[in-house]
C-alpha cells in the first residue's frame, strides 16, 4: 500500500526517508524544474470592498451598444416568458433524469425540444444537445470518422474561424488528417471542396449560410460527395431555417449548429447550446443522449433515455464521446422560445433579419468609398469592403455608441478591410441609419 502523507511530521518523515530535508530538494533530485514562485498577491479585502471593486470593473463594459455583430452569436429578442419558464425551480435545479420515473418534466423538455430541432432542420433525429456549435461540429466529425472508418475530413475555409479553431485543437493529438480549404471572396468555393473529397475522405464540413452569411445550394454537392463514399456535414443558423431550405431537404447526414439564437442572451462566450440531428442509421453513433417516448406496462405514455452513450454509462471503448454533455437548461431556453414565438413567429423573426439586413445593406453601400463583397444571397448578414482597417473602424464607431460588425481581419488576414454586419429583428431603422452617418463620418 502506498505511503500516504496526512499531516506536516508525515511529510519531514517521508521527506528524511528519501534523503531530502525540503521539496525543493526533492524536486532537484529528479530533475523537475520548479513551478514559478507564488504571486505576489495584496492584502485580502472586505466583502464590501470587493463588491465595490468588482462593480468599478463592471463598469468599464460597454453594455449600451448598438449591436451589429454577429458570426454565429446573435442579439436576438427573447420573450420574457422564456427565463421564467426556464427559472423555475423544476427545472432550474433538476438533476439529471436518470430515474425516469421522478422525471417526466424534465425528460418530456428535452423529447420536445428534440423534435423542435428535427422540425428545423428536417432531420428524423436529434440528440439531448450538446456542449456549444463548435463541439457539436467536432462530434460531427468524428461520428463520420467512426461510421466511415475513414481519418481525412474536408473543411471549409467558410466555416466559423472560431468553429474551426476549435476543431484544430481538438484534432492536434488525433489521428486525423484535417484538409482546410480556402473560401472565395464571400462563398465556400464548392467546386474546390468537391475536388478534394476524394475516395479516403470521411467527410466534408460546411456551414449553411457561410460564415460571410451567403446562402447556397448544396443539394448537388452532397449527392457528389455520397458518390465519393464521403458524408456531408453542415453546421447551419437556427433562425435562417424559418425560410431557408433545411439542410435535410439538399441531403446532409449530419446537421450541427449554434442554439443561442432560440433565446439564449449574448454572455461572454456561454453557457451556450450546441444542437446536433442525423439520418435515421446513425441514432445509435450519436455522442450524448437520446429521449425517447414510450408506453408503462399499464399503457400510460412516458418519456425515457433511450440512449445513452457517453463513457459514464457505457464501456469506455464503446462510447461515442468523453467531452459531450447536455446542455439541459440552454435547451429548455431554446424550446420554451421556439413554443413562445410559435411557426408564424418564427417566420416573421426571420423575415425581419432578412429585411432590416437588405436596408442596412443599401444603407452602408451609399457611403463614399464602401463597396460590397460577393454578391450572392444572404440571410442576415453580409461582407462590406471598407477604404481603412476594418478593425480601426470598429474602434473609432464604439466611441460612437456602436459595435459595427466583426472585422475579419482577425482570423483572415488577407481580409483586414472587410467587415461583416449582422442584423437581427430587433435593429431599427433609426439605429441603422445611425450607423451609416456614424460610418460615414469615421471614415
């Protein structure tokens, strides 16, 4: 049995038995360089004082801005019904619905909120959700890397960059060969992908609209990449479904996304809800859970998880992720406003962005020396080329009370003049006016 050190004249002891009088002796004896000194932390404060400390922080965030940024995280209108439904204690603190029996609220949520995401996407399956979009993609990816038995993934340069990076990271000690392939000045260049789906592919990752918000067919692609033994899989904007074709309907096998859209607030990055729906034969290679309903023995409906397939209820080397995990409350928040809003509203939500984004559009494209990038279809958000530092008028428009868009870039640097603006239903007219006059007079 191991020597376990439980108090100080236990550590001296174990220390004098292997010849050290310290630990930094013992670390120099086996050749561990030390860890850095401790921090040179002040004094401790009062809990008042730090209140006080930490609202002088607060304060410095510029929460009054008018929003146009987007990229996969949008300033949407949430119904006040949705946190009160979702801030109920039922719901708020409930453990997780192992015991189906004590649980059928909870289980029946989520069935529901299932659905709703079949619904969106017209796929005959989804799971419990997951983590955030970016992860959701990645277990897109391996799930077509295990069904296939394939390790080459095709990835578009289109795709979210903060997606992609997410990819990256999780790939660096995997066995995957990760091809990116670059995008065209506001489309995902789908002849090049389709070049580089060859025979040992696994699958092609794509996002619908782009991540420059053009919308394209991908009907034709998909039907090429099935003849090349390869799956397709999309990363897609919930919100854009309302009116878009569903990636269901062009032929995808997997369709991942960003659920912050369905009334979940902008928060510093999360906690966010990654959504993910398949073709009916690969259910069972799904990461994380599934509800599903069923009858008791006395032919009462119930709700129960039907499958379960994370490490901590399988064998290790048969499930399908480590890193998943259901992201209950954030999807009671999507489904509670996907019930509020209804069928009509959600169209009229979306039919809104798309209209307040041709205006902005027209708006900003009026400006001396602001030309268009790309001029394909676009939902709610599109590229503008401006005659300086996209990022240097992102700085000088904040002073101005407005967060002008993101600038590109940062994560395409070929791009550092092009800005992407991202307009939801709740930007008026007056506001995107005033950014126009507010461009205009930075530039």
């Amino acid at each position: 049995m191991p020597y376990i050190a439980n108090t100080l004249e236990d550590t001296t002891e174990m220390l004098r038995t292997v010849g050290c009088s310290s630990f930094e002796e013992l670390w120099k004896l086996v050749g561990v360089e030390l860890p850095p000194p401790p921090l040179n932390l002040p004094p401790g404060l009062s809990e008042y004082e730090v209140v006080c400390r930490l609202r002088r922080l607060a304060s410095k965030n510029a929460v009054d801005l008018v929003n146009f940024l987007g990229a996969g995280y949008y300033d949407h209108l949430i119904p006040a019904a949705v946190s009160e439904i979702t801030g109920r204690t039922e719901f708020y603190t409930a453990y997780t619905p192992y015991q189906p029996e004590a649980s059928q609220g909870t289980l029946q949520a989520i069935y529901e909120y299932q659905t709703m995401i079949c619904r969106l996407t017209a796929m005959p399956v989804a799971n419990a959700s997951l983590y955030d979009g970016g992860t959701a993609l990645f277990e897109a990816m391996m799930l077509a890397c295990r069904v296939t038995g394939k390790r080459r993934v095709v990835l578009s340069e289109a795709v979210s960059p903060i997606f992609r990076r997410m990819i990256r990271c999780y790939c660096c000690n995997l066995d995957i060969e990760l091809l990116e392939v670059p995008a065209g000045p506001a489309d995902s260049a789908i002849g090049k992908l389709l070049e580089a789906v060859t025979p040992e592919t696994a699958c092609v990752l794509v996002q619908y609209p782009n991540v420059f918000g053009t919308v394209e067919d991908w009907s034709a692609f998909t039907a090429a990449v099935h003849d090349r033994k390869a799956l397709a899989v999309c990363s897609t904007y919930p919100i854009a479904l309302a009116l878009l074709t569903p990636p269901g309907e062009m032929g995808f096998d997997i369709v991942t996304g960003e659920g912050q859209s369905l009334g979940i607030p902008l928060s510093f990055g999360g906690p966010y809800l990654g959504f993910m729906a398949v073709t009916e034969k690969y259910l069972r290679k799904m990461p994380g859970r599934v509800v599903g309903r069923t009858v008791d023995g006395a032919g009462r409906e119930g709700f129960v998880l039907t499958l379960q397939t994370r490490e901590q209820h399988i064998r290790r080397e048969n499930a399908m992720s480590n890193i998943c995990s259901n992201e209950n409350l954030c999807a009671l928040s999507a489904l509670a406003y996907l019930s509020c809003v209804g069928k009509q509203g959600l169209i009229d939500v979306a039919r809104a962005c798309a209209a307040n984004a041709v205006f902005a559009r027209e708006q900003l494209l009026a400006i001396d020396g602001v030309e268009a990038v790309g001029g394909e279809a676009f939902f709610n958000e599109f590229v503008i080329r401006l005659p300086l530092d996209a990022a240097e008028a992102v700085g000088r428009l904040i002073d101005k009370g407005y967060a002008a868009g993101f600038p590109l870039g940062r994560y395409y640097p070929e791009r550092g003049n092009q800005l992407l603006v991202a307009v939801t239903e709740k930007r008026t007219r007056e506001e995107i006016k005033g950014l126009a006059n507010a461009l205009e007079a930075v530039l």
